[in-house]
C-alpha cells in the first residue's frame, strides 16, 4: 500500500484530500495540530473506508521541534509499515494571521507554518520520498502574483503587513518546489496546487475581527474542498508524474515571473540557516542514496 502524508489534515483542503486519497486506497498519514480533531478525522476515514490504513501525528508544526518530533514519528512509522517508503508529502498546512505573531524561534508565524514547516519536514522526510521516486505537493495561492520576496526582511519585522506575509509565504511554496525539482527530478518532483478560492475556516481562525467579518463574506465565493482535493489526487495517481510545477484544477496554470532558479536557490539556503541545516538537502541526498 503506498504511503501520501498530508499537513493540516484536520480540516478543510487537507481533510477532503485525505479522505480521496484512502478511498483511492493510499495509506494516509494524517498531521494535525490537535489530538481530538485527528482522532475526528480518522474516525470519519474510517467510516468511509473501513480497510483504509490511517495514522495520526500530532504536532504545532509552526514550531521546529515539532516538526522534528513528528518527521521522525512518521519516518519510525514508514519504516514498520511502508518499507521505509513515502510516495508522496502533502506540505498544506497554513495559517493567516492579522498581526505580527512569532514561533519558539522568533519566526513570523505566516513565514513559519506555511513556508519552513514544509521545507523542514520534507528535509527530513527526503530519504522515504526518494526511495519511492516521490512527489511533494504544496498548496499554494494565485495570491503569489506580483509581489517579491523581501530578502533584506523576510519576516517583515520593519513593517508587517500581514496580507503581504501571507502572499509572501505563498510564492515561497513555488519557489521551494522549483528548488527540489532543480535538485532532485526526476528522482523526485514537486509541485504546487492552487486550490482557487475555497470555503473553508481559514481566515476565521486566530485573527481579528476585520479579517474575520471579510473571509467570511469572501468564503461564500469558494468552492467546496472536494474541487482541489481532485488535483492533489492527481498529482499523486498520474503515471507517469506529471512534468508541470503550478497546477489549477488537474491543469498546468502559469506563475509568477519571480520563479527563478537563482531566487530558489536563495531561498534554499536562507530556509536551511533558518531551520539549521548546516549541511543543507544535499548531505540529505547523500543519506538517502546510501539507505
Ligand atoms: N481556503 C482558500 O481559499 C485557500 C486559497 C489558497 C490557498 N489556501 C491554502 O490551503 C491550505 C489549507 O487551508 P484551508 O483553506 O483548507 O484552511 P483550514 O481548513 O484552516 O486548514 C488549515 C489546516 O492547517 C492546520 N494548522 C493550522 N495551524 C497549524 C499548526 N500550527 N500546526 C499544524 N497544523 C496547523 C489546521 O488545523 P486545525 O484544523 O486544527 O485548524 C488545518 O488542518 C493553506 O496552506 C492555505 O494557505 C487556501
């Protein structure tokens, strides 16, 4: 049974995913930030699909540590009944925030659980996903458009805006995939799902009043999570893997100019000073060819 861990599977993009996904009879590897909404989460899977393989890891992977303590749960858990295999990583967990907030690390929170959560759980994961020729999967945003990375302050510490913080994150997911493919493909492919506007509870939760009154107006535009869930299943079924980076309801989609190698490259080694990967994904790679 071939294995697909997913980020932020409690609710939303992330619960309709994994539901397709073990009804697809993919074993699931559910992380979420709270004990009780994965035990939920499961039991619905379950109720679904009764033969369906699930397991939880609890974890608030805006915080490294955890990130870590769960990257290395789920590798024990591959290893005892995957074959040491992951056929894909599902990096969706996010937030939206409407002020300056930081992690244990001092790291603005949009910043932290949507862009380095990922960069650091793949980083540890890298060894399963390259033994089965893996994908990695980030959802993105259309909202990655025309903005650039603040290189000289990317936590927005000098200013915060927090609509930018989060658009900023979002481009991080596209430039973090260009990144593994430039490093990995086809050994390993990544890419970037833009699940359109989705009603979900995302911007209802820890923000303020204003943000809250207008995503729940703007939510009643979206689609149900079972639209991008379609995509993500995709990109994870389709032999062989797709050659594209930026997807839009199962569809190559075209994105920002700002992806560049040379702005991914940057990008890497920021995100693995940031995370303190001294030898960075290549000591990684090593690793892994040697398993
Ligand atoms: N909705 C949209 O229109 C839209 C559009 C573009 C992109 N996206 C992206 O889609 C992704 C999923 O969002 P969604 O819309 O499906 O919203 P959602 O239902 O709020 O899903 C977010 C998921 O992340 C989890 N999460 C939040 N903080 C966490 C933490 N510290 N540690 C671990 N997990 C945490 C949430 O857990 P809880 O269940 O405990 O809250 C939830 O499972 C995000 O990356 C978002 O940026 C959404």
């Amino acid at each position: 049974m071939k294995a697909v861990a997913i980020t932020g599977a409690t609710s939303g993009i992330g619960l309709e995913t994994a539901r397709l996904l073990a009804r697809e009879g993919f074993c699931v590897l559910l992380a979420g930030r709270c004990a009780e909404r994965l035990s939920r989460a499961k039991a619905r899977i379950l109720s679904e699909s009764p033969s369906a393989r699930v397991a939880c890891f609890q974890a608030d992977l805006m915080q490294q540590r955890e990130v870590l303590r769960a990257a290395a749960e789920m590798n024990a858990y591959l290893d005892a009944h995957c074959g040491g295999r992951l056929h894909a990583l599902i990096n969706n967990a996010g937030c939206v925030r409407s002020w300056y907030m930081t992690t244990e690390e001092g790291y603005e929170q949009q910043f932290a659980l949507n862009h380095l959560s990922g960069f650091l759980l793949t980083h540890k994961l890298l060894p399963a996903l390259l033994k089965s020729n893996g994908r990695v999967i980030m959802t993105g945003s259309a909202s990655h458009k025309g903005i650039k990375i603040r290189w000289d302050d990317v936590m927005l510490r000098r200013r915060y805006n927090p609509l930018t913080a989060y658009k900023q994150s979002k481009l991080c997911n596209i430039l973090f995939a260009r990144g593994l493919n430039d490093r990995f493909a086809p050994g390993l492919r990544a890419y970037v799902v833009d699940p359109g506007l989705v009603k979900t509870d995302i911007g209802n939760k820890e923000t303020g009043a204003l943000v809250h009154f207008i995503w729940s107006l703007r939510k009643r535009g979206g689609v149900p999570p079972e639209i991008p869930a379609e995509t993500f299943a995709y990109l994870c079924l389709k032999e062989p893997p797709p050659d594209g980076l930026y997807y839009y309801r199962c569809r190559e989609k075209k994105y920002s100019k700002e992806v560049t190698r040379e702005n991914a490259d940057r990008l890497f080694a920021l995100s693995e000073r940031l995370c303190g990967l001294d030898g960075g994904f290549a000591a990684q790679d090593e690793r892994a060819g040697a398993v």
